[in-house]
C-alpha cells in the first residue's frame, strides 16, 4: 500500500507540492520523536538510581553473606564446643567407672587373702588328720599282724 502511495503524484489530491513535502517532514519529525519517547533514555538522573541501587544490592548482598557466615561460624563453634563437653563427660564417666572397677578389684583382692589366710590352718589341720589317719592305719596294720 505504501508502494502505491509513494507512486502517487503530490498534486493527485489537490494538494500542492510543499504540503505533500510538510506532512512528509512532519511525518518524519513526529516519527523520530515517537521513537526517542518510547525508547529508553540513559539520564543522569536514571543512571544515579541505578548506580545507587546497584550499591544498595551489593551492600545487601555483603551484609546478608557476612550474617550468613557469622551464623555459619556460631553454629560449628557451638557444634565443637558440645562436642568437647560431650567427649569431656565421656571421658570422666570412664574414669569413675575404672575407679568403681578398682575398688572392686581390691575388695576382691582382699577377699581372696582372706581366704588365703583361712586356708592355711585348714591345710595344716588336714595334714595333722591325716598323719593321725596314717598313723592309725598303720597302728591298725600292726595289731591286725600281731593278732
């Protein structure tokens, strides 16, 4: 359509030659105006805002990775520090069980001593028996010879 307008004589409307020329020029004014409205314009007022907006996002990015590893360190430190307490109670739980294991092996120690003790008048009242149960028998061996 536009090939057929263009191929149109200026005065086929009756218009002359200038105001076929104005409203083309105008038409071209009003079309690079239109694009320069609608396109996005780079100000000094825009480019601050986003300058200004990019360092706010930086500042909160930096601030929100700081508390994240701040968090991060509060965590393991806290971590660590139960985990020491833990290995700390464990390690006295053993000791006051070797103490407790202790005690019994020395009372068994001493209960065996006792017994020991106990032991060796029994064994010299057994070997007095039985010399007397040797000498019996043997007395015993001589009468029935003598008989």
């Amino acid at each position: 359509m536009i090939h057929l307008l263009a191929a149109v004589p200026p005065e086929f409307a009756g218009l002359p030659n200038w105001a076929w020329n104005g409203l083309s020029v105008g038409g071209l004014v009003s079309f690079i105006l239109m694009g320069l409205a609608t396109s996005r314009l780079w100000t000094k007022r825009q480019v601050d805002e986003l300058t200004t907006q990019h360092a706010r996002e930086v500042t909160t990015l930096t601030k929100n990775h700081d508390r994240e590893v701040q968090d991060l360190k509060d965590r393991y430190e806290t971590h660590i520090n139960r985990t020491v307490e833990l290995l700390e109670k464990r390690a006295d739980d053993a000791r006051t069980r070797e103490m407790e294991w202790r005690d019994v092996a020395q009372k068994w120690q001493s209960v065996a001593e006792m017994l020991a003790g106990g032991l060796e008048p029994l064994q010299d009242q057994g070997e007095t028996m039985l010399r007397l149960l040797q000498a019996w028998q043997s007395e015993m061996a001589r009468r029935v010879i003598e008989s």
